[in-house]
C-alpha cells in the first residue's frame, strides 16, 4: 500500500475539497442583508442553524478526508460512491438547514413553519432528513467496505485492514440510528412525531460505547502496538 503522510492531494480529494467549499457556499449566500429589525431577528434565528449545518458539512468532510488519508483507494467503485456522497451533501443543503431553522425557532419561541404544514409533510420532512443521513452514512460505509473488500490487492497490514473494517461498523452505527428515525417518522403517533428527530442524541453514546469496543478488539488482535508504559 502507498504511504499516505506527506503525499500530495489526489484529484479525487481536491475535486471532493472544491465541492465541500461550495455547499458551505451555498449555506452563505442564502443570508440576506437585513432591511428591518423583524429581517435582524430573522437572521439571529438562522445564526445557530447556520453553525449546526456548517458543523455536520465539516464532519463529513474530516470523515471523508480521514478516509482518504489513510487509503489509496482510486477504483471506479470508490470514485462513483464519493460522487454520490458528494451530491447527497449539496442536495441536502437547504433540506436540512429548513429542518434545523425550525428546530432551532421552536426553541427559542420563533415563528414555526411546522404547524401550518399537514401531518403528511411533517413526517415526510422527518423522513427525508433522516434518508439523506442515512445515504451519506451509507456511503461511508461502502467506502470502508470496499477497501476491507481489496484489502489483499491494496497491500493493507493486518492493522490497515481492522481499521478499514472497524470504519465500516462505526458509520453502520448511525446508519442504524438513521433508519429508526424514519421507522418513528412514518408511524408514530402525531403528538410523539418530534422523537424522530431526538433519537439522533443515541449518536453520542452509541459512538461512545462502539469506540470503547473497538479499543478492546485492537488491544486484543494487535498487542504489540500498546503504548509502552512509561
């Protein structure tokens, strides 16, 4: 396998970084110069929006980056997953800032767009969310499995290898909390609908307990690259 440390910026990641550049592109030039204080406080709702939308974007760039980083993966399967990742993350620019603007006004006593939709649209909005998170998800996913799959042809290490396979579990874990939120979207009751969005706060200590799983499993495979005690 080829060294990644140090090496330059494949196609692959420069063409992925300009994509990235422009879907935060996009979360700023939809903020308008406000021309009133109704227009200011409008945008004071939006400022924490903005921020979650910037940090899940930035997320999913440091997992795509992290991933590139560490395989020289350029088959045709690892280039048409990335460029489905990469049009999952602009379409779903402006879906889900529309759903964190919403969250973040019903918190703060804002005007909610929610109420004036049907139920219909509330659990289709719920459920759409929750598809692309899942289909960005899904591909990182993919993209650890495919390296696991050529691990043979790509030269990993042992180690290499229970990495790419650890990487595929951990974005499987929130696969899975993706497709329970749109289980709860179409079939709550109405009055329970908001749960759908909640469940997303399983992410923190499911991630926590799978990590603390995998630290385990690499202490017992891979002894010798323990820190030695000092």
């Amino acid at each position: 396998m080829i060294a990644r440390s140090g090496r330059e910026v494949s196609r692959i990641e420069g063409f992925s970084d300009a994509v990235f550049g422009f879907a935060l592109t996009l979360l700023v030039v939809s903020l308008e110069v406000p021309e009133s204080f109704d227009d200011l406080k409008e945008i004071f709702f939006g400022f924490l929006p903005f921020g979650l939308m910037f940090a899940l974007i930035c997320w999913i760039w440091y997992e795509h980056y992290a991933f590139f980083r560490k395989y020289d993966a350029e088959d045709p399967l690892t280039i048409t997953l990335n460029c489905v990742l990469l049009f999952l993350v602009l379409f779903f620019v402006y879906p889900l800032k529309f759903v964190f603007s919403n969250v973040i006004k019903a918190v703060m006593g804002g005007p909610i767009i929610f109420r004036d939709m049907s139920d219909g649209d509330n659990r289709m909005l719920l459920w759409v969310y929750s598809a692309g998170f899942v289909g960005m998800m899904l591909v990182l996913t993919l993209l650890y499995w495919n390296v696991y799959r050529k691990r043979v042809q790509l030269g990993l290490t042992p180690e290499e290898a229970f990495d790419a396979r650890m990487g595929a579990r951990t974005h499987l874990v929130s696969v899975g909390v993706g497709l329970l939120s749109i289980v709860m979207a179409l079939t709550v009751p109405t009055r329970l609908i908001g749960f759908a969005g909640a469940i997303y706060a399983l992410q923190g200590p499911l991630h926590w307990r799978n990590g603390v799983l995998i630290a385990r499993a690499r202490a017992r495979a891979f002894p010798s690259s323990r820190p030695a005690p000092r």
